[in-house]
C-alpha cells in the first residue's frame, strides 16, 4: 500500500511539473493573486463535434464568454440524465470530458489561454456520462445498458497529461441497464458512490491506492429516483427525483462508513418541487442545492453537524432559474461566492450565495445548446 500511495503522489507530481506553467494573468481564470475571478466550462454535447464552451468569472460572479474547444470525440445531441458529465482537478489546471457518443474521455490542459487538449482515450465501454477524479485518478461511469451494453466502471490514472487504463479497475453496476446517474469519490478517495435511477440503488466501491477495486456494495436509496449527489466530509447528499411526479422531489443525507456502508441519517427531506436532479454542497459544509428540473428552481438546504438536512427556503423556492428553464447541473464557484445553474433552454442562471445560504440572481449566458452536459467551475 506504501508503494501504492507513493506512485500515486509521484506520478501526480510529474504530472504538474511537466505542465506549461502560466506566465501572465488572462481572461481564463488567471486573474492576479487577490482578483476573485476564475472561470466556468459547460459542454455543449453535439453528436457531430463535442466541444467545450468556457466563460471567464468576473469578481462579481457575472459569466463571460471566452471561447469553445473541440474535443475530438461526438457527443449525442440530446441530455444524458447524469450529473459529472466534466471533471475538474482540485488545483483547477485539468479538465476532463465525457463524449458518449464516440465512447471516450478528453483531457485539456487549463492554461490562460484556452484550453489545450493532451489527449483522448477510450472509455473501456459504451456511453461514457460521468466522471469521478481524485488525485490522478479517474474513474469513468458508462451507461452501456442504454445502447445494448452494460453499465459499468472504469479506472485511468492520469501521468503528465495523458490517461493510462489501469487494471483491476472495470466493474459492473447492480445491472445492466441500471439507468446509472453519477459517479464520485468520497473525499478521501477511498470510496466511489454510483447512483442508479432506475433500480432505486446506491453503489458503493472499495478502492485500494493503486486504483484496484475491492468490495462492492449496494444499498436502496431512502427515495425514489436517486440521481445526483455531494459530499460534505463523509455525509452524502444524494436527490431523489421520484420519477419526476410534480412537487415531489427530495434529497437524502447519508454518513458513509470507510467500510462502504451506507447509515440514513435524513431521510428524503422534501423539496416541496419537482424532479430534483443535481446537487452541490458549499465549501463551507453548511448548505446544499439541488437543480429542480420540473420547476424551473433551486433549492437550498442547511447541513446540521450531525448531517441533518433542512430546507432553507418555505416553498422550496430558494432560487429561480425561470419558467420552462429545466435547470439540469450545477456547480460553485471555488470560493463558494457564486452558484451557476445549466439549463436545458440554452441558458445559464447565475446566484450570489450570501451568508445565510439565499441566493441573489446575477447576470447570466444565453445561447448555449439546448442538448448540453456538464458544468464545472473555479
């Protein structure tokens, strides 16, 4: 396990010192030490060419766009019922793409300039919709069950910029065609959670320091329609779409044991709207949103330090993304200042987040693709 822990702390270091360093500030999140800029990425998922779509993050959370990039690989044209469709490294400098519909991953190199792609991998199976990265490795969640395949899991480790298939890293889900959602490592790194839409289940996957999967457990979520999720510590937030039935949607909180095991600590606390699909926890821990797909809302909710969940807002209605705006994956700032709503108009709603866990409607981005997935910010 030593040798195992320190390839990986090893090949991440190469990994970053054999990467272009910045050498001036740009419009791309390389703001100056002291400007609260920093940048967003969404996907536009065209079957014909994927490509990234990147806005820059001015100091008061207002997005402007900065330019698209190719990533080689087809997306499918229409939404993939996922929330991680991209993947953001921790120090911000990588960004990794799911293109199901040509079956791969992409990795770009963040720079000031624009993003630059260093390479394209299969995804060692059919439907690639989300990503889970810790450290320098990357797991990917592919939905096979939906174009005859399996569903399943698949480990790389990422080495100066490419992705390397690693073994003892494939694993099925509870099914074939499990309707699977997300895929996450718990921030420890020892854990990866799967939600599966359609069986009602929650994957749990042991993962040793090499990347090798051990122990697999699955558990029944406390709600319908498990869908996406976020980590605060070792407590999972995980929403429960119900089906998409009207003004029935909850989320659940969860204390994940090192073991794998899940212990309900709330559950399926209602959101009092309709198919919440996507979730984020702020960097402080004490707040949690979920995307309402079918009401064209967010809603937030406080943590208590046991990890009980409680809605913030009476209603539900803690931030509006508009009418028939389908609000469909979300992302924090890394400040945790501003809270970014892809939707499935083509739009994208902006919120300050104040103190208390309101939020406070910013300007947003109009114009983006219907059919899009994914949204990451720094």
């Amino acid at each position: 396990m030593k040798a195992n822990s320190l390839i990986r702390s090893g090949a991440l270091i190469l990994a970053l010192a054999l990467a272009p360093h910045p050498t001036s500030a740009s419009n791309l999140g390389g703001a100056p030490k002291g400007d609260e800029g920093g940048a967003v990425f969404t996907m536009d998922n065209a079957a014909a060419a994927n490509r990234i779509l990147a806005y820059h993050r001015t100091p008061d959370g207002a997005l402007e766009p900065f330019g698209s990039f190719v990533t080689g690989g087809r997306g499918t044209g229409a939404g993939l019922g996922n929330q991680g469709g991209l993947a953001l490294s921790e120090n911000g400098r990588w960004l990794f793409a799911c293109n199901a519909g040509s079956d791969d991953v992409t990795v770009f190199l963040v720079t000031p300039r624009g993003l630059v792609r260093t390479d394209q991998i299969g995804a060692r199976g059919r439907r690639p919709i989300s990503l889970a990265l810790h450290g320098n490795l990357l797991f990917v969640l592919n939905a096979g069950g939906q174009v005859g395949d399996q569903d399943g899991l698949a480990g790389f480790l990422l080495l100066a910029g490419k992705l390397h298939p690693l073994a003892h890293s494939v694993h099925a889900l509870s099914a074939d065609n499990t309707g699977p959602a997300q895929i996450g490592f718990s921030p420890d790194g020892h854990i990866l959670v799967v939600t599966e839409k359609n069986t009602g289940v929650i994957d749990t996957f042991t993962v040793d320091n090499d990347g090798s999967i051990d122990e697999v457990k699955h558990f029944a979520s406390a709600g319908q329609t498990p869908f996406g999720f976020a980590f605060r510590r070792q407590e999972l937030i995980v929403t429960e779409a119900f089906g998409g039935a009207r003004d029935a949607s909850a989320a659940s909180s969860y204390d994940l044991q090192r073991d794998g095991d899940l212990a309900v600590i709330s559950p399926s606390v209602p959101t009092t709207e309709s198919s919440a699909c996507w979730a984020v926890v702020s960097g402080s821990g004490r707040f949690a949103y979920t995307a309402n797909t079918g009401s064209g809302s967010i809603s937030g909710f406080s943590i208590a330090m046991d990890g009980r969940l409680g809605l913030l807002t009476p209603g539900g209605v803690t931030g509006a993304t508009g009418p028939d705006s389908s609000p469909a994956d979300l992302a924090m700032s890394g400040d945790s200042r501003f809270l970014y709503s892809r939707n499935g108009d083509g739009t994208i709603s902006a919120f300050r987040v104040n103190p208390d866990g309101s939020l406070t409607s910013r300007p947003g981005v109009t114009g983006i693709s219907a059919g899009g997935s994914g949204l990451v910010a720094k």
